[in-house]
C-alpha cells in the first residue's frame, strides 16, 4: 500500500478488519502525527479516512469499476488525545450504482 501512496506510511495503519463493506483500522496517537496542542493532527485523520474509506472502496467494488475520491467534508468534534480506530462502513451504499457516491469513515478514540 504504501508503495502505491506513499503518504498513507505516515500515520502507520494497522488494519484490524479488510472484507467487502467494512474496513478498520487503528492509528497510534503518537508524537510525530501530533500538532500544536499535542494531540492528533487533523491532517492525520483526513489521511487515515482517506485510506480506510478507499479500501474498503477498492474491496467492495465489482470486478473491472474503478473509483477516485473527489471531496471530503470533515467534522473535528472532539481533541484526539488517545490512539484512534477509523472505522469505513459501505454496508448502506448500492453498490451496483454507477456515478458519485458518499461513503461515511467514522472515529473513535480508545476513552469512549
């Protein structure tokens, strides 16, 4: 993966779920994704949302379709101060639908 998007390397994934309409993953709250006050970069969540919703994409879609993410809209609700689990969840989405679809990656941090 990394080979492909470098970029994703970053936030170090470690995938805990990869089957067609779920993908999880965990990202480690540590120094290097960290921003100015100390927790998680916003940036880092946009990446690892970016990765697990594209996955679980890439694991879902019929044979011979292919996808490009075009927007993201992004809600910050809380700080991120402990390790985080992404969470992308297709099972609401018609797959069979061609054309711009809306896929939800949603967070949790390991307090709640």
């Amino acid at each position: 993966m990394s080979s492909q998007a470098p970029y994703f390397s970053t936030i170090d994934p470690q995938f805990v779920c990869v089957k067609p309409g779920h993908v999880e993953a965990i990202i480690k709250n540590r120094k290097k994704i960290h921003n100015h006050l100390g927790t998680v970069h916003a940036a880092a969540m946009c990446n690892a949302a970016e990765l697990v919703g594209g996955i679980m994409t890439d694991v879902t879609l019929p044979d011979k379709r292919r996808w490009i993410p075009s927007a993201m809209n992004v809600k910050y609700l809380v700080k991120a101060k402990t390790d985080l689990r992404a969470v992308a969840d297709g099972s609401g989405i018609d797959w069979s639908t061609v054309g711009e679809t809306f896929r939800l990656v949603v967070f949790w941090d390991f307090n709640s």
